[in-house]
C-alpha cells in the first residue's frame, strides 16, 4: 500500500515560501525599472502607486531576500557542522556522472537511467544559482541603495557597474525562474500538473522510488553505498524483467 514519506521539515517549507514570495514581489518591481519604456511597465507602476513606492517596496523585499540569505547559509553551515544535516547540496564527482548519463539516455544511447540521492544536479544547480546570484544581487543592491557609503572606500565607477550588473543579473534570475524552475515543479512529465512536496513537505513513495531511489534505499534499511546500490540494480532489473 502507498504511503508519504516527509521530504522536508517545516523550516525548510517556511523559508521557500518566504524566498518565494520575496523574489516574485523583486520582479514585480525590478523589472519595470529596467524596462521602464514599457507599457506594461507603467501599468505596474501605477499599480504599487508610483515608482517611488515602487522603489520601496523594491528594497524593502531586497532587505528581506539578504536576511533570508543570511539565515540560510548561517543555519545550514552550522547544522553542517555540527553533524545534523548532511551536505547534499553539495556538488560530486556523480553528479558529472549522472548528467552525462541522463543525455545518453534521452537520447536514446543507453537504457540505464541514473540514479539519484536526495537532491539531483539539476537541484543543486539551480540551489546554487540562486544562491550565488543572490549573492551577487545582494552586493550590488547595497552599493545601489548606499552608494555615498560604498564609493567611500571603493571607485566610483563601482555604482554604474553595480547598476548594470544588478539590472542584468535580476533578469537572468526571472528567466532561468520561469523556464528552469517553473518546468521542474509544474511542467515535466513526472510533477504535471504541480509538484506539492514542497508546501506540505510530504512526498509519496512511488516519486521517491522514481526519483531519489538511493535515499529511498537507505532510508528504508541500506547501511553502506553499496546496499544502496545494490537496491537501485535490483529496482532496474525488476523494471526491465516484469517477470
């Protein structure tokens, strides 16, 4: 009989709704800054009541993106290190392998499809894009909003650099949100119509079994890697050979 498993704990539920929300009201006012030419940037203007409050709302919300950022690194470094959390964000050697491997098979070059741990090279892809590019976001922000501070101690050709590198570097991230993102959790085959594991923090195991079959696996009994692996080979095989 089919059970959910619990995929993700209450903080890591609340964080992702306060990052979501925090980045979709950045673009809703970003981006008619940058496009501010546009019809439908002047609608959303006249929406938030002029770009003024635009702007507010804009760094008020990027505040909030960077104590959200903070909070993370600082929580998850030290769960990390104090040995309550493992590091599976964290890019490996098998990741390369299982890239490679998932093009061969969609091609069609090979019938093993790869097997992946909690999270897999696309996640930790996109976690570390938007990590970095937060970062990035961030730096650039402060420099905006402080420039009189910030070219105190630095050139003041930062603040024009900054203002491009910001204003590109936040269309990049809505871009990559609404294609790479957007079609993970709504879009591909295996979530259609819309992936809820992170809102109830739940996730049923027939998923589990297709998706991360080696956290399955050692979840549900297997001590070392090579039971882990071992438990995927047999799944493959009894896939293969329904007999």
């Amino acid at each position: 009989m089919s059970h959910d498993l619990r995929r993700f704990s209450i903080r890591q539920r609340v964080e992702h709704a306060l990052v979501m929300s925090s980045f979709t009201l950045l673009a809703l006012t970003g981006l008619p800054q940058k496009f501010y030419d546009a019809g439908w940037a002047h609608t959303l203007v006249g929406l938030f009541g002029g770009v003024e409050r635009m702007r507010f709302v804009h760094r008020m919300c990027g505040l909030a993106f960077a104590t959200l950022a903070l909070v993370h690194v600082v929580t998850v470094g030290l769960q990390v290190a104090t040995g309550k959390a493992r590091p599976t964000l964290v890019p490996t050697r098998k990741d390369f392998s299982d890239a490679v491997l998932t093009i061969r098979f969609y091609l069609g070059l090979s019938d093993q499809h790869a097997a992946f741990d909690r999270f897999d090279y696309r996640q930790k892809f996109e976690y570390w894009g938007l990590l970095l590019g937060g970062v990035l976001m961030i730096v650039t922000g402060l420099v905006l909003y402080f420039p009189l501070a910030a070219v105190r101690f630095l050139p003041g050709e930062l603040v024009p650099a900054a203002k491009v590198a910001h204003s590109n570097e936040g269309l990049m991230a809505f871009l990559v949100v609404i294609t790479w993102h957007v079609y993970n959790a709504h879009l591909s085959p295996d979530t259609f119509p819309f992936d809820t594991s992170i809102f109830t923090g739940r996730i049923s195991r027939e998923r589990m079994e297709h998706e991360h079959p080696l956290e399955l696996a050692r979840m549900e009994g297997a001590r070392t890697m090579d039971d882990v692996t071992e438990a995927e080979a047999v799944r493959a095989h009894a896939e293969d050979d329904p007999r």
